[in-house]
C-alpha cells in the first residue's frame, strides 16, 4: 500500500460519518471510499469534481493576500458535505454525511494531515 492510501485511509479512521478521501497530488488524483459505501458519483464523475475542486481552491488563493491563506472550504449539498484542506503544495478532500459533527471532525483531520503529511 502506498503513503498516499495509508494517509486516506487513516483520514477514513477519524469518523465513521466520512464517507470519501481524495487527494490531489502532482495532477493526480487519489482517493479511498469507506469499505461498504455506496458512491455517489461514478469515477469520472468524481474527478471532475476534484479538478472543479482544484480551480475553486486556485480562486480562493488569488485572494491570500488580503484575505489570508484559508485552512479549509466547507460546501454542503443535499446529500454529504465536502471538505477541501490545504496540505503543502497538493489538497486533501473528504466527504462526510450530513449529521456529522462537521467542525470538530474537520479540527481532527487538520491535527492528522499536520502529524501525518504525506
């Protein structure tokens, strides 16, 4: 198993409620489902969601310099929220049901992505 699957799946262990792990590293893209989960987008599907991801996050860092650089986005749809983090030069994304407690599993993934970082 590589670095990068270890690292997603360690995020997987953090809450029962996250349902997907991406990472988005030297223009690839890794990503883990939790075992038993039932995708909601078909693989192309969710790398295009990843790169739309990569653009939005681009968007925000154009703005780093009056706003400062932002620790993560939140967007919640009907189904999951989806979670976009920094993490040195590539992004980690996660998805978690809606009755997650959003904030305090995002704090817990933050600790673990500056322990573990890949």
């Amino acid at each position: 198993m590589s670095k990068t699957q270890e690292f997603c799946k360690e995020i997987l262990k953090v809450d029962s409620k996250i349902r997907f792990v991406g990472l988005w590293h030297d223009d690839k893209i890794f990503y883990e489902l939790r075992k038993g989960m039932s995708p909601l987008l078909e693989k192309t599907e969710v790398e295009q969601s990843i790169r739309s991801a990569v653009l939005r996050w681009d968007t925000r860092m154009a703005q780093d310099k009056k706003l400062g650089v932002p620790d993560f986005s939140l967007t919640r749809y009907d189904q999951i929220y989806r979670i976009t983090l920094p993490l040195n030069d590539d992004l980690l994304f996660f998805s978690t049901d809606l009755d997650c407690d959003i904030l305090n599993t995002i704090h817990i993934v933050q600790n673990i992505k500056n322990e573990l970082n890949p």
